[in-house]
C-alpha cells in the first residue's frame, strides 16, 4: 500500500485508464502534467458553480480522469479548491516581486505609478495564458476576495496577503507621508479598482466603453496614482482632519426688472 491508501496495482490500472493529455479537450500540451489536468478542470467547475455548488465527480469527469486518481492528488474538495488558487497566486507573486526588487535595485528614485505598473499587470502577461482562458480564476478570486467566510478569508490570508503587505511596504516606501492605514486602504480600493479591469462581464462595454482590452489597464495607474497622491496628502494632515472644499463662487442675484 502506499502512504494515501492506494495499491501501486491499483494505481497503474489508474494511470492507465487516464487518456493522455493530448487526448483531453483543451489540453493540446503534450507536457502538461495530470495534476495541472485536474487543476485547469477544477478552475472551470469552481469557477462555473462555486464551491458548494461543484462536486468531485463532475471535476473528475471534466478533466477525464478516474475519481480515485483525482482524491489520490487532492486529498478532499477543499485541499483541490485551495490548490488552485495556490498555482496561479503563486506565479503571480513571483513575477510581482521580481519586478519590484529590479525596480527598487535601480538606484534612482522610483515613482508610484512604476509600483502600480507592476500591480496592475494584466493576468495574461501574468500567467502567460489568453484572457478567455482565465475567466474562471477571476470568478473564483471575485467570490473569496469579497465573502466574509472562513475558508476565503484562509485563502486569501495564505495566498494573497504576503502580496499585498509587500505593495503596501513599497507605497510607502516611494511617499513616506502616507500613513499605514492610508496605504492599506490604498491598496484595497487600487485592487477593487483592478477586479474591474479583469472582469470578463463586458459590463463597461454595455454601459459605452469601446471594445479595446487594454484600455482599462492604461486608465488604472494615473487614475489611482491621483488617489493615492491625495491619501498621502490628506494622511500629513493633523489626526482627524481633511482638506477644506474650495469656496465656491457667489451666485450673483438676479434681478427682475419691473413691469
């Protein structure tokens, strides 16, 4: 028996009723991996369903794999749910970073909008994948970046919050005025700003922007670069104060003439 419970009989009589990847749909790869076969699959059905409404079975039969090879590798739903967004967080995080550290190892000052530049990097040049193709990891992160429950507040607690300290370090670290609850909510709305951007809705086409897909990301650094500039103002003011609105200009009277 092995470590997991299965045979190595059982396991070849698995391996061989798997067909291989050049016979999966949508798995043209010839290297791609049996594990990255279920992943890509439980991407699709997590993101079609949500978690409660995905099972192991349809996973298992999306990636045209045996059930007991899909537990041999995922142990339960939940360790497959949180595998996926391990794989992309993780290729995210590094190539972020990376750019960062080349960024801030220059010698020159760097600027806000070169941090946000590297924040709001496309998925595509990301994960080197189209943007059809990740439209089910963008549903999945929309649902657990905004519900309150333990399990995505574990995801995003494990996968995405190391990234998030490091940007909020390099915002202040480029405008040291800004305070850390100003940076912290900087970072929030910049990353509410960017799911925008991602979505694959077609809202903004519905309500009259052009078909371009990247113009949303050529919008997003002046956009929130202006914001953050202005948080960092308002963070050097004295505790619990804000700006004044400029007065605005008398209305002039206008006066009726008799008759």
């Amino acid at each position: 028996m092995t470590s997991r419970g299965f045979s190595l009989g059982s396991l070849a009589v698995l391996a061989r009723s798997v067909p291989g990847p050049a016979e999966l749909p949508g798995h043209e790869e010839a290297a791609i991996s049996t594990q990255d076969v279920i992943l890509n699959a439980a991407e699709k059905i997590f993101g079609e369903h949500g978690f409660d409404g995905a099972s192991m079975r349809e996973i298992a039969h999306c990636a045209g794999v045996a059930q007991a090879l899909l537990h041999y590798h995922f142990r339960n739903k939940e360790a497959l749910y949180e595998a996926v967004f391990e794989r992309r967080a993780t290729t995210i995080r590094g190539v972020r970073r990376q750019r960062l550290d080349e960024l801030f190892s220059s010698g020159r000052a760097v600027a806000i909008e070169e941090v946000l530049e590297t924040l709001f990097m496309s998925l595509e040049d990301l994960l080197g994948e189209q943007r059809g193709n990740l439209r089910y990891y963008v549903q999945m992160l929309a649902e657990v970046t905004v519900s309150p429950d333990e399990r995505s507040s574990r995801i995003m607690k494990q996968f995405y919050d190391p990234s998030a300290e490091h940007f909020i370090a390099a915002f202040r670290r480029v405008l040291p005025d800004l305070s850390m609850e100003g940076a912290v909510w900087a970072y929030l709305f910049a990353i509410g700003a960017r799911m925008q951007a991602h979505s694959p809705s077609d809202r903004a086409g519905r309500l009259g922007a052009g078909s371009d897909p990247g113009t949303p990301y050529r919008l997003l650094v002046p956009f929130v670069a202006a914001g953050i500039r202005t948080t960092c103002a308002l963070s050097a003011l004295p505790n619990g104060q804000t700006r004044a609105a400029p007065p605005r200009p008398a209305r002039r009277r206008q006066v009726r003439s008799p008759g």
